[in-house]
C-alpha cells in the first residue's frame, strides 16, 4: 500500500557501494553507440506451443507436457543449465516426463528440429522442481472475488500457470481488515460480503480460486494489514487502547485516509491484546478457507506514533514483534510483509518471513531496483529472495503497457536474482490491483512468457546464491560498461556460482530514458546486436562457454568457441537485444 514517500538508506555490500557510485541519473537524450553491428530484433514465435500443466513440481512428480503438432525429425531435449541431461524423439502431441529427484533446480525444455543437420528451435519451456514455492518466489495476484464461473476462474489460473506462478497474493478479498472473513451468528463463514469499496465477494469463488490452484501448484495467500480496523462497531470485541495515535494524550487516532470511503485506523502491532483478537479472526479464516498464509502489508512511515498509554512506538520493532509473534501462532503457514519503500525491512527481514517484499516508489532508476534487490540480500544474510512490486507506466491510464519498459524492467529485475509482482488476471499498473485500464499486447504477453520460462530455467544461477563480482569487460564491437547502465552501452554484471562464472548483458543502448516506471510509456527498445565479440577476464581456468537469452531463441542455451589468451576470454555473442547471458564454466 502506497507510503508517505519515506526515503529510506540502508548500507549494503561494499561491491555494490562501488557499482551504484557511477550510476547515471541523467534522462537526457540517450547517446548513440558507434557499434557497426546493430540490426533489426530477431523475433522468436513459437511453432508448436509447448506448454506443462503445472505452475512447479515436486521432487518425483511428473510433468506432462502438451503441443498442437508434431513435426517430423523434432527431438526433445532436457537441460539442466546448458547441459542436456536426456533427448528423445517428438512422437506425440502430448507425454510425460519424470525429473531428476533433486529438489530446488530448473530446467530447459527445448523442441529441436533437425534438418539436414540444420537446427530449428520449435519451442521451449521451463520446469521448477522445487518442494517450497517461496525458495523461488514467482508471485501473482488476484484482485475480482465476485460472482466468477468456474470457467472464469480456471482460465485466469490457467494463464498464471502458464507464466510459471507459484503463489498468489488474494488482494482485497476480505470484509473488514480487523474481521477479515464474516462468521454468522452459528459461526459458519458468510456466503457473501462487501469488501472496503463496496465489491462483492463471494466465498465460493474465494474457495474455488485457492482449490483450482492448488491443483496447479499455486500457493494462496491472503492480504491483509497487519495493523488495520475499519468501521469498528460495538460487538466486534474491538478495543480503542489497541490504537496508535498522533498526539501522546490519545486524542488523534493515527489513521490512513480513503477518501470518501472513510479511514483505516490504524493499530499498534507491538500490544498483545491486539496480536491476540487479530489472531483469532485470522484463525477463523484458516478453518474455513485453505489459504498457505498471510501477505501482511503496512502503510510506511507513519511519523511520530504512541501508544494509548503515551508512550511513543518505534514501528519497525513493532513490524518485529507482530511477525515473530505471528509465526508463532501459525507455524504452518507461510508470511510475507510488506515493506513499503523499504521501511522497516531490516527488522522484517530478521523475523522467519518466507521472502522479501518491496513496494518501490521514490526509487526512479533501473540501478535503484538492484539496489534494493541487494539490500534484502545483505538484510536476510542471502537467504531470501526479493519479489518486488514496482508499479509499471503509472501515470498512464488507456491504451497497452508500453513493451519496452516491461522487458528491460523485467530483465534488471530477474537478472538480479528478483520478482516481479505484475500478474494476475490483468497487468498491474497501479498500487490499487483491481485497477485495469491498461493491457497487455500479444507482442508483450509472448514476450514476457519466454523471460519467465528464462527465470525458471536458470533459476540456479540466477536466484540461488553466489556472490557478484565487477568484470573486466571489453568490446571492439560494442559498447560496454560494468553495471550500472549507462546510455548507449550494454552494462555487465557478473556473478559466481558454484564453479561458474556468470555474466549478465543488460543492453541500454538506444533506449531513451534510465527511469524504470516509464510513466508516460517513452521508453525505446534498445538496439538489438549480433555476432558481436566480447573479451572478458576470468578468474578461473574456463573449458567451456554457454549462451542464453530470452530474446533468442526461446531461452534455448547453446555452446560456443572462445578463446583463451592468459584469462582473457574472448568469444562471440550470438545476440542482445534486452538481456543475454554468458556462462564460463571450468
């Protein structure tokens, strides 16, 4: 939920003081880069729509695939980053497949045809193995709880499965923040209700939305304040010393202005009487609705805040309190907190919270969302990864999502180890999710579908620990720099992992601006190159370089000559447009 625009500065990893020293702020007109190689994107359709039936997979669960034809001389290939692990031939539209028993690792799933020794990528996918969804969060939402068809529903969910999300942030679906589900006078769950913007919602399709994706591997959490109240009337059992307040004689409730919807009062998360009564609705809720837990947010910096009793609150220890409290109570269920441009997030993040959560606002620049990317990572001692929620073309309220800014916001994000939180029946625009004014293109929403396939596919290196180093990087062909972007050059960024060095190409030559919301959607494709050579320094003995990008060719890696002059590696990149990545391995 939207902040009071906190600025707020954590220090972080000495080698991104140094990366985030030189970021570039400036939004004037990009420079033009002298590369002689630039040519036209190279668009990648999919021939044979192969898709899975499931959002994730447990270790020894199958994965069945589907395809609309079978080409002749077409294999299917298995790879676990860059290595093929099982081929066999395409023989029908639809089969099966059994993964490796190791949990928490991705594949690449390529349809390979061959002719006359000639090879034609038809389609790929990627595949998470993973027993707990929050080890590599790929969060969605849901945000129409009315009357919605089972056919509605299982559409909605089907293309969220499709997009590989593994959990769902149920937004709005509740009565009032202080009595999230409505118990009838026989203590049974209410059929129906008005949420705090007079929508209906219906507790069928509450239920029906959180079985149909538990049935696709899709984890359900509901949203609620961690510290609301809305409209407390007599009977609710609510309690005016549980509040926060503005002055130390309790005479100005602390509350979040709606408008002329009223306010949410906002409560004190440290008082134990509080923890305890919204404990006990929120029990209510997990006995009659089979929600995995609890998406908590907060409403940033509240300033100067007391308790009934005078004495003033300092909120983030309070954020500590609630959530060590609340896993406490439900130590079976998974929770999440909100941290409002990241307010509060060190005490957060040292509470058993399941993944980091940023609302980014006054964070303008592509750097800034790396940079809160590598906060959490420090906060969390690199055992959290970040699902951001950063709010595209903001200001814009007709038309499409401006693709551009989506993809290069997408690759910063995914190519930094993060989420996005953007999906869900719609796009999402807006802090408030019901909102739908703008739309996703066929060109974005394929797009988008290979960099999810991408993210899960490489989830290894991408999302699964290591320590990020700066390269020593250089082009005769291209411009270069070492991240953070800078106009007309390609940044780099590199990271080790396990016995492999990764390299991470974020192209932001051509584009026209650096800020990542593109609020009145000017931003530009950058311009795509090909063949092109680089020359990067390793540190360790190499025997082999691999390439992927979700731009080219589905994701689908393939291995290339180098050369190796005294740890000077140089080789030729197959393509960037976007994003492309390069993996040295020893």
């Amino acid at each position: 939920m939207k902040n009071f625009k906190l600025k707020y500065v954590q220090p972080f990893k000495i080698i991104f003081v140094v990366l985030l020293m030189v970021s570039c702020d400036s939004d004037d007109a990009a420079i033009d880069s002298n590369t002689e190689i630039q040519s036209p994107s190279l668009s990648y359709n999919e021939v044979l729509n192969l898709s899975k039936d499931k959002a994730k997979y447990n270790a020894g669960e199958d994965v069945n695939f589907k395809v609309n034809a079978v080409h002749p001389n077409t294999i299917i290939r298995y790879k676990h980053l860059g290595e093929t692990i099982l081929e066999e031939p395409l023989t029908s539209t639809s089969w099966s497949w059994t993964p490796p028993m190791d949990d928490f690792k991705g594949y690449m799933v390529e349809l390979v045809k061959n002719t006359n020794g000639d090879e034609t990528v038809l389609g790929t996918v990627g595949i998470d193995v993973s027993s707990d969804w929050t080890k590599f969060p790929r969060y969605g939402f849901l945000s129409n709880f009315g009357n919605i068809s089972d056919a509605e529903r299982n559409s909605v969910l089907e293309n969220l499965k499709n997009f590989h999300i593994n959990g769902l942030q149920f937004y709005d679906w509740h009565y009032k923040h202080h009595m999230p589900l409505p118990i009838d006078t026989n203590g049974n769950a209410e059929n129906s209700w008005v949420d705090l913007f007079n929508r209906e919602v219906k507790l069928e399709t509450v239920d029906g939305y959180i079985n149909k994706g538990h049935e696709l591997n899709m984890a359900s959490m509901f949203y609620n304040l961690m510290f609301g109240a809305w409209h407390p009337e007599e009977g609710d059992g609510f309690s005016d010393e549980w509040l926060l307040y503005n002055d130390q004689l309790h005479n100005n409730i602390n509350a979040h202005d709606l408008g002329d919807f009223g306010d949410i009062l906002v409560t004190n998360p440290a008082n134990q009487e509080w923890q305890n009564y919204i404990f006990s609705k929120t029990k209510n809720v997990y006995q009659n609705l089979n929600f995995d837990g609890w998406h908590l947010d907060q409403l940033g910096n509240r300033g100067n805040v007391y308790e009934y009793g005078g004495y003033q609150v300092n909120l983030p220890n309070a954020y500590q309190d609630f959530m060590m409290a609340v896993t406490e109570a439900f130590p079976n269920k998974k929770h999440v907190l909100n941290a409002v441009e990241q307010y509060g997030q060190n005490k957060i993040l040292s509470t058993p919270v399941n993944f980091a959560y940023s609302e980014v606002w006054d964070r303008v620049q592509y750097a800034d969302l790396v940079e809160v990317i590598m906060e959490n990572n420090q906060m969390s001692n690199n055992q959290l990864n970040t699902v951001l929620a950063a709010y595209m073309n903001y200001e814009s309220s007709e038309g499409s999502f401006n693709t551009p800014s989506v993809l290069l916001t997408d690759a910063v994000i995914f190519a930094f180890g993060g989420a996005h939180l953007e999906l869900g029946e719609h796009m999402l625009s807006r802090e408030y999710f019901p909102y739908n004014n703008l739309s996703m293109d066929a060109e974005l929403k394929n797009r988008l579908m290979e960099y999810y396939d991408f993210m899960v596919a490489y989830e290894n290196l991408l999302r699964d620990g290591g320590s990020f180093t700066l390269p020593n990087v250089s082009s005769s062909d291209l411009g270069v720099n070492n991240w953070p972007p800078v106009f007309g050059n390609a940044s780099v960024v590199s990271k080790k992992v396990e016995g492999r060095e990764v390299f991470q190409m974020l192209n932001f030559n051509g584009v026209s601006t650096l800020s990542w919301r593109d609020n009145a959607k000017t931003q530009t494709k950058p311009n795509a190159s090909q063949d092109f050579e680089i020359t990067i320094a390793s540190t360790m003995p190499v025997s082999k370089v691999w390439f992927a990008s979700p731009d080219y060719k589905g994701g689908a890696s393939q291995e290339l000559e180098f050369e190796n002059n005294q740890g000077q590696i140089t080789v030729k990149v197959p393509y960037l447009e976007y994003w492309s990545m390069l993996v040295f391995e020893n």
